[in-house]
C-alpha cells in the first residue's frame, strides 16, 4: 500500500470517528432526562431536578408577593438568576428587589400594582400593592421525560378582593445541555370585568444574574462580602459579557420597546457560555410581544405596554369580561456551553408555536 493510500485510510478513519462522536453527542442531547419533584411544605417550595440535578424550584413564601421560580439552573449547575434578595451574593446589584428569578405578574390591574409590590424588600408590601396567593398545586408528575406541576393562585387587589384566578401549567424538559421551561398561564375574571391598563410594568420576566447583565456606566447599590450593599462605581464591568439578540435582528439594549417573536440573551459565567431564550406564543394577546429587556438583569416580555414602548403614540388595555379568562404561554430555553445557534432556537421556538 503506498503512502497515499495510507494516508487516505487515516483521514477516513479519524473522520468515521469524528462523525461517530458528533452522532452520540447529537443522541445525548437529544435524549430527555427523568424530572422528579421534591415537595418542602414547611418551606412552601417544590425542588424540580432534572437526572437527581437541580432544576429549579417553585415557591411561594409569605415574605414574597407572588410565586416565583427561584433559583434556576444551567444543565451544568451554573445558577443563571440572580440570588438578592433571597440569597444575595457579593457583586451583585442589590436594586429592584421584587424581581426575583422567574415571574409573570403586572402593574396595573384594576388599579393595583401586582409587579412593583415588594419593592422595598423581603416581607413588606406596597400600599397599591396586589398579592398572588398560592392556594394549591394540582398535579406534580413526570410523564415520557417532562416533569408537570399545576398551580393555582389568586390575585388579591390592594383593597383585599379576589379579582382573578389563576390556573398555571408549568412543563419542565431537560436535554443534554438544555433546560426548558414552558409555562401556561390563565387568567380568569370571578364575578367583575378587571382591566390590565397599558404600563411597561409586566409581564412574564426572569431577573438574571449579574455577569450575563450588558456593560453600563454609572453608579449602582451592590452586595458586599459581607451583605452589606454600597453605591459603587460601574465603570469596569468585569466579568459582565451579557448580550440581547431578537429575532428581528436587534442587539443590546436597542431591543428594549422593540417587538419580536423571541428574544436571546448571551453570556459567560467564568468561562461557560450561557444563553437564555425566552419565546412569545401566536396564541398570545398582542403577537409577537413588546420587550420590557434591560441591560440591568430584567429580561421581560410585556405584550401590554403600548403606550410607553410606542411613546404614547398607540395604547393597549386588555379587558377580561366577569367569567371569563385570557391565556398567556412562554417558553424558556437555557443552554449549557456551545453557543445556541438562531437555526437551533428556531427549531425549538417552532416546536413551542404549536404547542397549546
């Protein structure tokens, strides 16, 4: 055999190799991993893991306004929300401290704040301020790979009245290096019409941590080693490599008032590369969403604020009639390592879109 000949039979084998390690990791990935729940009723929480790893957690404490998602989990254990107030860590911001890790609320129904209330910390409650009470969860179980929790709260105005009823279906998936979130939110009108007045204050967020925030100047409060918080400087921005990219092409903070079908927001923690997807439903009122995403940390999808996001040119007041109801449906993907390609996204947005 001549030296051509031997070369071409090793450049087939390490291309057979390569090919056949491309395909593993490709069944890897594509293979879903057991969700099992752990329910914690003195703590008010349910622990979701994904393969015995941690996933998230669904809460409802009574220091906070509504049920969150807190904390939220890469595939590789990195923790992509942001600890304050809950579990400060040192460096981070130490602002707005009803954003905390995953929510879906708003600013203006019927007159009463559900979004900002809480916002001078842990256990305290604005005087506009509305509450979501957790009242039970109906179903926790793994079905095929994807863990199911069903929840249902009510919202309480600020002057005690039961205004709506919330019914909410929230799907855990985990694939390889993937984590998704679906959740499926109704909300329905008891017995008088309610109004979500137009306000950029809403709606579906996640409160990310502090190194996948976008580059800023000025000044902000920050947690010290030690819990404190001090006004610091910004100017550096170590460590913070946060990026927005929508669907219509849009990057950075210019996405901020902007519509579009999905919005990715890309990062490093240490040397792991993070994206964070949250996708809008055609289903939903108002398709494709107004973005509420801020180089801060708040990473929102509000399709009620018209009015401020068109800068008073347009508005948008949704009504809900006495017994009726109105849904709203959103995805998260967070993605571990490589970088999360538009074709990937793409193919999950599309999987979603038909997904009710």
């Amino acid at each position: 055999m001549n030296r051509l000949s031997i070369s071409t039979l090793i450049l087939l084998v390490f291309f057979n190799l390569s090919c056949k390690t491309k395909q593993n990791d490709k069944e890897k990935n594509d293979t879903q991993q057991k969700i099992t729940f752990t329910e914690n009723s003195d703590n008010k929480s349910i622990d979701v893991f994904a393969d015995g790893k941690p996933f998230t957690t669904f809460r409802w404490p009574d220091n906070i306004c509504k049920p969150v998602i807190y904390p939220v989990f890469a595939a590789s254990g990195t923790e992509i929300t942001r600890g304050f107030p809950i579990q400060p860590k040192a460096g981070e911001r130490a602002d707005h401290p009803h954003q905390i890790g995953m929510w879906l609320t708003y600013g203006n129904v019927n007159g009463t704040d559900f979004w900002g209330n809480g916002s001078q910390g842990l256990g305290t409650k604005n005087k506009n301020g509305g509450v979501i009470k957790h009242l039970k969860t109906e179903k926790i179980e793994d079905e095929s790979g994807t863990g199911f929790l069903i929840s249902e709260e009510n919202w309480i105005d600020s002057a005690g009245f039961e205004i709506l009823v919330e019914n909410t279906d929230y799907h855990f998936i985990a694939k390889g290096n993937i984590r998704i979130i679906d959740r499926k939110t109704k909300l329905s009108a008891i017995d008088k019409e309610v109004v979500l007045a137009d306000t950029k204050e809403g709606m579906f967020a996640i409160r990310v941590a502090r190194q996948l925030e976008l580059p800023s100047k000025g000044e902000i409060d920050m947690v010290n080693g030690d819990g404190t918080v001090s006004r610091v400087k910004d100017s550096l921005n170590i460590g913070i490599t946060g990026n927005y990219l929508s669907s219509e092409g849009i990057l950075g903070e210019a996405v901020w008032s902007t519509r579009a079908r999905w919005m990715k927001l890309n990062g490093s923690i240490a040397d792991e590369k993070i994206s964070v997807v949250i996708c809008d439903h055609p289903e939903n009122p108002n398709y494709p969403t107004y973005w509420h995403a801020r180089g801060y940390g708040l990473f929102s999808a509000n399709p009620l604020g018209v009015k401020d996001f068109t800068k008073g040119k347009e508005i948008f007041n949704l009504s809900i009639a006495p017994h009726q109801s109105v849904t709203f449906r959103y995805r998260v993907i967070i993605c571990s390592g490589d970088d999360f390609t538009e074709a990937d996204l793409e193919k999950y947005f599309n999987e979603f879109a038909v997904k009710i």
